[in-house]
C-alpha cells in the first residue's frame, strides 16, 4: 500500500462536488454573490437546464483584476473581515463557490468595479487560472459557467432531464426572491423567460406580500395571514396560507433564517405542530416565514449547502413559531373555530377511563388496512377545520328515510348526514361514519382505472372553456402532459404565456372546480420526475382529482345518495381506504359504545 497526496486539481474536483452538485446549485452560489455584492438586478440565463451555460450578471460592487484572481482561490474571502465566523451577514463565507464552481467547468468572470473606467476578466478551465486581460462591461459583475461537470463526466450522468434542472433553478432563484424583495431577478431558459421579479413600488410590507403572491400564487395574498412576533430577541415575520389554502406537498413552504433559504427540519416540524387538525394529514399549508436572530444564537454552518441551521435553544424557536401559527390563525375566527372544539374533546377524554374505539374490518372486500395504525380518535371526532363551516351554515343533520333491508348490508342504512361530511349509518350491531370526500376519492380512483382499462375515460364538454392562469413553468408541467391527461379525460390546450385553458374534464367528476384541479396537479407533477408516467401514479392523480369533484366533503347527499354512496362502496375494491391511506369509515359496534358510556 502506497500513501500519496492527491494532486491539487483532483482535490478541488472532489470538494466541488460537495458544495456544486447540480446546475441550480452553481446558479445559487453565484446569485448569493451577487446579493452579497449589493445588486439591485441580477439576470440568469440558462442553456442546456444549465449544464451547457449558466451566465449570472449583476450591478453589484463589482471586483478589481486583482481581486478576480483571489476570488477564484480556495478559501478566499471579502466576507470575514475580522476572521469571525460567528457573525455572519452575508450569505457566503467560505470562500469555496468560485474555486468550486471552476473546478468542474470552463468559467469566465467579468468585472468592472464601481468608480473604474474598465472591466477585466479571468479565465478558470477545469481548474487552471489565466491571466486577467480586459473586457468590456458596465459595473458589476458578469459570471459565465460552460460545460459544467466536463473534466468530472461521473456527475453528468446524475443530471436529469433539462427541463427539470431549469426547474430546479427556478426554485433556488425564487426562494432568494423572496428575501431580496428589493432586488429585480429574471431568469431565461434556452431564450424564454421563466422567471420575471420586477420590484414594485410601495411599502415595505406591500412588496413583500406582492413578491410572494408571485411565487405562492395569486390567490395567497388574499387568503394569507400577518406574522409578526418576537420573543427573547428572536423574529418572526411573514404570511401563512388558511388552513383552507392547501397544497398536495410541502414544496410550496418557504423558510429563511437571517436572510438565508434553508429547509430545516425543526422549521417544517413546528409549522405542522401549529397547523396539526387543521388540515388533513396528507395536505399541507402554504406559507412564507422569516426568522431573524442574533448570530450567536444560530449556526449556519452545518451544512455544504447551507440549507440546514442549528439553533442554541431550538425549544424557543419551535414554541416562538407554534404560538404565533396557532394565535394567527385563531384570530382568523369561525375558520379556526374546530379547533376549540378539538382541544375541549381531547381535555373531557383526559377525565374519562380511554375509550376503546376500535377499528373493526368489515367483511371482505371492505378490509380497512392497517386498521391498527388509526388506534387514535377516528375522524368523526377530530373534526377537520372544515366541519367549522358546515355548523354555521348547513342544517345540522338530515334523517334519510328508513332502508329496512339494508341494515343487513355491511355499511348498513344511511340515517343522517353530518357537518355536510360525514354519513353515519345503522348496521344490524352497531354504527357506520363514513367519511364521504375519502370514501368519493377511493370510488373515483376505481372507476378511472376501470374506465381506462376498458373503452376509455369518459369526457364532458365545457361549455365555456375555462382558461386557468398558472405561473410559467406550472403552465409548461401541465402542457408537458397533455397527451396523459387526455387519456385520464382532462382535455387542456396552451393559452398564452403562463396560461391554459380547458375544454373537456373526466365526466365521472360532476361539477368540478377546474382552475383549482389544475393548480394541484401542476403542484403534483412539480414532484414527479418527468419520465414518471401519470398512470404509474395513478392514484396520486385520481386523488387530486377526485378532491375537486362535486361529492366532496361540505356537499348536502339526500337519502337516496348516501345510500348509493354506501352501495357503491359495498361493491368497490378497496373501498375501505381512501388513496392516501386514511380509513374511508369507521365502524363502532354497539359493545364499543356501551363500554364507552360504562355500561360493560
Ligand atoms: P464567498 O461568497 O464565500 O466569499 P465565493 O467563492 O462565492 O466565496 O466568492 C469569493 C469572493 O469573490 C467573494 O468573497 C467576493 O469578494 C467575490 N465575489 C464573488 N462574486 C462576486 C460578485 N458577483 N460581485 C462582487 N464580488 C464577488
Ligand atoms: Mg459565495
């Protein structure tokens, strides 16, 4: 065995790979630079998904001919001028991204600082630097990244396809967007626009909301709630989504600590800690926070990407994030209203002896699956936030006529409807809840893929076509399956930049709200890998669907329709679990509820 030190360039060539491991992390570190440079307009352009070009320029500070050759150095910094990597107000610090990105590619910089009449530029190929010769450009700074990976071709092939890189450099633009509301961001692909972030006029709060009503969608600045809170000097400002506003993945929660994007998971856990019975478990809120802390209270320097932190008292963080979710949204009013309702329950059954609710599997083909998981309180006692609006505003309960010979079935006769959600049911021992939106989404799900296996996905014309406004790339998600989605009987057309429109949905959803539907299979397909097939993940896109036909949750079913609902069931495999796991009812037998009154 011989020891031997790896040559320089090889050794730069593994390190880039820590901190540069897709294009949108080279465009990430450059536009970090340029924020960190007091930019007021940062343009990237991209080529290839950014594997061919990635050229960021901006009207920053700008750097001498003697400070290009520093920056491209590893481990050379302008930003820790006391060597103190406790304070840190910049989003660099390491030093690494230039000489990283330089490693792995061929990259010109160009630069002209302020008050200089000329611009200079270096070269780094693969890692070997030439001399500064000059060039033309206004101040600011001009990065242009080619054949990224070249001299490292095992990288290449974990690149996906251009599309989906593009995508994922939209994103790290976006989220630094977000921050710097004061800055102006475009982002081309292949010579299109796919990311316009002009800076608007007015307040500060004014601009905030307006930049995030483009990234979280135009609906959110009506439908979003003021953060502002501070405990023991730590900040929390910025806009969370209603419980109502909800997204089938947690893409579309955003978090920043001191200015810096991270996906951290003390973060997302205590957003769902204070969102928690207010949307359903498989859904997730949207939302923009902004935590702001004195440095010594937070390390940003536990992760290559930084996208991680770690907190000195992350119990003050998590209670500082969940007090104020939870007080927010209570002041939202009636929206919030079940979760009192929640709380009450949860303090009466604390003074009971436990319940035994169990979950029982009905007779074969109505199995529940792992009815052992849903041990805890079955839906039809921790009421969804949306049961709040149905006791306001719908009759409390129907009677459906009596169906005598149907108590013999397994689901039994429909006798009420409650909260415009939940059907409950006499069986001959006992009583059937049915959750009706899980219960419709199962039988959707069933009767796409039957109607795919055999002669085709029943249409319904629109009559008016209705054109759905969509960011860009959600617009270009969607056309990307146009063909798939025909086949499952959404027929959708361009319309513009950034827009569709529909003409025909899947007949077997009744009166659909479409702008909606389509928003959330953009949403979904945002987490599809694009050679995934929509028929692979068939019962994904049945969910979304079936979630905005007419049966959901909140309508009012007549007698007869719940008992079809219950039939239905009866006769559809698999009808005991909705698409994402969840029971579609719970059965409660007569002993269960005599010992839940103490009679046994
Ligand atoms: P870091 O950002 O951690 O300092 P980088 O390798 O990203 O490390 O950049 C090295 C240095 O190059 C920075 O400290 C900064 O002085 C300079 N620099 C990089 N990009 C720009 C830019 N767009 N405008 C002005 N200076 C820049
Ligand atoms: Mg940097």
């Amino acid at each position: 065995m011989t020891i031997r030190r790896l040559p320089d360039t090889l050794v730069s060539q593994i390190a880039a790979g820590e901190v540069i491991e897709r294009p949108a992390a080279a465009v990430k570190e450059l536009v970090e630079n340029s924020l960190d440079a007091g930019a007021r307009r940062i343009d990237v352009r991209l080529e290839g998904g950014g594997q061919r070009a990635i050229v960021v320029a901006d009207d920053g500070s700008g750097m001498s001919p003697a400070d290009l050759l520093l920056a491209v150095e590893r481990h050379a910094t302008s930003k820790l001028p006391g060597d103190d990597l406790v304070h840190i107000a910049t989003l660099g610090f390491r030093g690494e991204a230039l000489p990283s990105i330089g490693a792995v590619s061929r990259m010109t910089i160009a630069s002209r600082p302020k008050g200089a009449a000329d611009a200079w530029s270096v070269e780094v190929d693969a890692g070997r630097v030439s001399a500064p010769v000059p060039a033309a450009l206004p101040v600011g700074t001009r990065i242009e990244v080619r054949d990224l990976f070249y001299p490292v071709p095992a990288r290449l092939k974990f690149l996906k396809q251009e599309r989906t890189e593009a995508g994922h450099v939209v994103d790290a633009v976006r989220r630094l967007a977000m921050v710097a509301d004061h800055v102006a961001f475009t982002v081309d692909d292949a010579g299109r626009n796919v990311l316009n972030m002009p800076v608007v006029l007015g307040d500060v709060a004014d601009r905030r909301l307006e930049r995030l009503g483009r990234v979280l969608g135009r609906e959110f600045p009506d439908n979003a709630l003021k953060i502002e809170a501070e405990r023991d000097g730590v900040r929390l400002t910025g806009y969370i989504g209603l419980p109502t506003l909800h997204r089938p993945s947690a893409a579309s929660q955003y978090l920043f600590v001191n200015g810096r994007p991270v996906r951290d998971r003390l973060l997302l856990g205590a957003v769902r800690g204070a969102y928690q019975d207010l949307v359903a478990r498989d859904r997730h809120p949207v939302l923009a926070l902004y935590l702001d802390l004195p440095a010594e209270l937070v390390d940003v320097n536990v992760h290559p990407a930084k996208a991680e932190v770690r907190f000195r008292d992350s119990g003050l963080v998590r209670g500082l994030i969940v007090g104020a979710l939870r007080h927010a949204l209570a002041g939202a009013g009636h929206r919030a209203a079940s979760t009192v309702g929640t709380a009450a329950l949860g303090v009466a059954r604390a003074n009971l002896p436990p319940p035994q609710f169990t979950l029982r599997a009905a007779p074969s083909p109505y199995r529940l699956a792992e009815a052992a998981a849903f041990q805890a309180p079955p839906p039809g006692f921790a009421a969804p936030a949306q049961a709040g609006y149905a006791v306001l505003e719908a009759p409390a309960a129907r009677i459906a006529e009596a169906e005598s010979d149907s108590i013999a079935s397994p689901l039994g006769a429909a006798r009420a409807q409650l909260h415009g959600t939940y059907v409950v049911a006499e069986t001959g021992d006992g009583i059937v809840i049915v959750d009706q939106h899980a219960a419709h989404e199962r039988l959707v799900f069933e009767r796409i893929k039957n109607q795919l296996a055999a002669n085709g996905i029943a249409r319904q014309l629109l009559l008016v076509p209705e054109v759905v406004e969509l960011g860009t790339l959600e617009a270009e998600r969607i056309l990307a399956r146009v063909e798939e989605l025909g086949e499952l009987g959404l027929l959708v057309e361009p319309f513009g930049p950034g827009a569709v429109v529909v003409r025909e949905v899947p007949a077997l959803l009744g009166k659909t709200d479409v702008p909606a539907l389509v928003r959330d299979l953009a949403d979904d397909f945002g987490t599809l890998d694009a050679a995934q097939s929509l028929k692979d993940r068939l019962s994904e896109v049945c969910a979304t669907m079936a979630c905005h036909s007419s049966v959901r949750a909140g309508r009012q079913l007549t007698g007869t329709e719940m008992n079809a609902l219950l039939r239905e069931m009866e006769a559809t495999p698999h009808s005991g679990q909705c698409g994402h796991g969840r029971p579609t009812y719970v059965e409660l037998k007569l002993a269960d509820i005599e010992r839940l009154f103490g009679r046994r």
